[in-house]
C-alpha cells in the first residue's frame, strides 16, 4: 500500500504587484528586494478570498486527476488567513466544489501548513480511514500585512495550490518529519480578534505580521537542513538521491544557505518565489503544480518537499513521484 499526489492545482490573483509598485508605497527599491530575497513581483488580491483560490486550486487538481469532487472524501485547508473564524474555509471550498461526501475542516501551521495538512492526510489514509484527500495551502496575507511596513510588506503574495492524495500500489509517500518549537513564537506573529467584552476596559491588539527577520532566516538555515537529513536517514537515502528539492519559497538566500549545508547543487532547487513572493501555506503546493505543468516531474522521481515559519513550525517530506 502507498498514498501518492495523483493531481495538482493552483490559483493567484488577477493582480500582479512589482518591486517598482511598492516603491511607490514605502522606501523600498527593486534592487534591494531582489538582492536580499530574489522576489521580483508577487499577486495581491483585490477581491479574491482564501476560500475562492482555494476552490479555483482545488478545482484544477481535481480536473488534473480526472476525479469528481463527489468522489473526495477528507478536504484540508492549510491557512493562517482565512476570512471567517467560523465556518471553517474547508467547509466553504466543500460547498463551492459539492464535495458532499468529504470531511472538511482548516489546519493552521504559517508557513508549514501545507506540510503538515499532508502528513495529517497520509496518517488517515494509512491508517485506512479514508481512501483519498484534497489538501489545498491558502492565503490572502495582504490582509494581514502592514503595508507601511517595508521590512514586511515586500515579502509576502497571496495565492493557493492544491494536491489530490490517494491510496494505491506504486510508490509514493516514502517518509515525514515535524517539528514545533512553541518557545520562538514571539519571532512571527500577528494578533486575530481583539478580545472585547463588557467585563473588560482595554486589551493589546497587534493585527499585522510582526517579524524578526534575521532570527527567521537563521532558523531555517539551521533547522530545516537538519530536518532534511533525518527524513532523508529515516528513508535510507542520501541527499544525492533527491532529483529535487521543493522548499517553501521564503527568500533565495535561505535556500542558497540550505543548498550549501545539504552540500547541494542549487540546480535542484527549484524556485518561483521571483514571481509569486512569499505565499506561507500556498508555496509548496503552487510550486509543485507548476513543475507538474511543465513536465518537470516524471514518474519515478525523488522529490524532497520542506516547509517552515511560525510557530515556530517546520517539517520535510520524501517522496517518490
Ligand atoms: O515564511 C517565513 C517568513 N519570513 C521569512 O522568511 C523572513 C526571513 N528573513 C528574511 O528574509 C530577511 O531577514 C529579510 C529579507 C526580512 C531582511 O533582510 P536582512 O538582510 O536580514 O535585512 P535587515 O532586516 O538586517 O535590514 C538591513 C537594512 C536595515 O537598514 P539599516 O538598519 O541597516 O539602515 C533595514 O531597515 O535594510 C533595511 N530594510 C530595507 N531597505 C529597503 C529592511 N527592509 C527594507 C526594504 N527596502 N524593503
């Protein structure tokens, strides 16, 4: 028995924001955001919700498996940002879609949600609880963003992508590893609903990303080779084995310091994140669609996905495709 991504999707908003654009904003350059993080353009919603690009990304995957959305039957959406407390974004993207015979519900773990939205799913499907899942990363972090904040507000696209995971005979999902580190949380974070009751006078309120850029990036240049080599141990293979390695797109350079650490070329490092920025839970899975799409990925392939951010939260997977 294996559980394998059998399709893919993904969805951006129509609008496309340039480094010149936020120039215009606040006391940026393009040469700066691309220097310090390789991001040279990323979408901005105008109107487009967590919950519509995650149906428009879980709709492609569906269609790319050439499955029904009757036919799923767990649907998880990993965000940190969705429109509504309750119901739950997995619940609107069942409706749009009619995925009436799924179990939906949201999974928030930042930037590694996507991560741990499929390891959760692999756990079900192992454990024969369910036959197949839909796992969409979502986010419209423009809403969250403090956009007189430069040392923010250049980093971050909002988009989704989606995977159709099911239970087969070829290999698939070959290994995972997670991990939480609960103590660095104040290096990330964003307040949601201020607490307002008629039992108190005042509350701190924080509603956009605070960040502490240089502890993020040393963190992922430190935990998420390690994380790598023990799903990489636990599999019985070694980093020269992996045809490549799909790593949430936060910067280009933690992805050059990770490469370097791992002692790998960068060549096997794909990237997107000059066109779409930093899109948390989104990342891995629109990157992943858009290697499917250009034919990047064959069958038999071995492929390292790695996801990190708040939390502190971070975890890697291999598998074969
Ligand atoms: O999904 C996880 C989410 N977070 C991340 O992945 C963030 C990880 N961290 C990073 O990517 C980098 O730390 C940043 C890109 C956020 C910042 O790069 P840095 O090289 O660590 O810059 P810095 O924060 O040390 O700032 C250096 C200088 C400062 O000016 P002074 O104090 O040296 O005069 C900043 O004020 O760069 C300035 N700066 C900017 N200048 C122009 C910060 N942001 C900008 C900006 N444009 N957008």
């Amino acid at each position: 028995m294996s559980v394998r991504i059998i399709g893919t999707g993904s969805a951006l908003p129509q609008k496309e924001v340039s480094n010149e654009d936020l120039a215009r904003l606040v006391e940026t350059s393009d040469e700066w955001i691309r220097e310090r993080t390789g991001i040279g353009s990323r979408h901005i919603s105008t109107g487009e919700t967590v919950v519509s690009l995650a149906a428009g990304a879980c709709k492609k995957a569906l269609e790319n498996a050439e499955k029904t959305a009757a036919q799923v039957e767990l649907l998880l959406v990993a965000t940190c940002t969705p429109e509504q407390g309750i119901p739950c974004a997995a619940c609107q993207v069942q409706s749009i879609l009619g995925a009436e015979n799924a179990v939906a519900f949201d999974l928030n773990a930042a930037c590694a949600g996507f991560l741990f939205a499929l390891h959760t799913a692999w756990a079900y499907i192992e454990a024969g609880i369910y036959q197949n899942a839909l796992i969409a990363g979502s986010e419209v972090l423009s809403k969250i963003i403090d956009w007189d904040d430069r040392g923010t507000c250049v980093l971050f696209g909002d988009g989704a992508g989606a995977v159709l995971l099911e239970r087969g005979t070829r290999p698939g999902i070959l290994g995972f590893v997670q991990h939480s580190d609960g103590t660095k949380g104040q290096v990330l974070q964003c307040d949601s609903r201020k607490l307002e009751n008629p039992y108190i006078s005042e509350s701190q309120y924080a509603p956009y990303v605070q960040m502490d850029g240089r502890e993020v990036f040393a963190f992922a240049v430190r935990q998420v080779p390690a994380c790598i080599a023990e799903v990489l141990e636990r599999t019985g293979l070694t980093p020269d084995d992996v045809d490549l390695y799909v790593l949430h797109q936060a910067n280009r350079r933690i992805i050059e310091g990770i490469s370097r650490r791992l002692s790998v070329d960068m060549q096997k490092f794909p990237m997107n994140l000059d066109r779409v920025g930093n899109m948390s839970s989104a990342a891995i899975p629109v990157l992943l669609d858009e290697l499917h799409r250009a034919g990047r990925l064959r069958e038999g392939m071995t492929l390292v996905l790695s996801g990190f951010g708040a939390g502190l939260t971070y975890g890697a997977c291999v598998l074969r495709w």
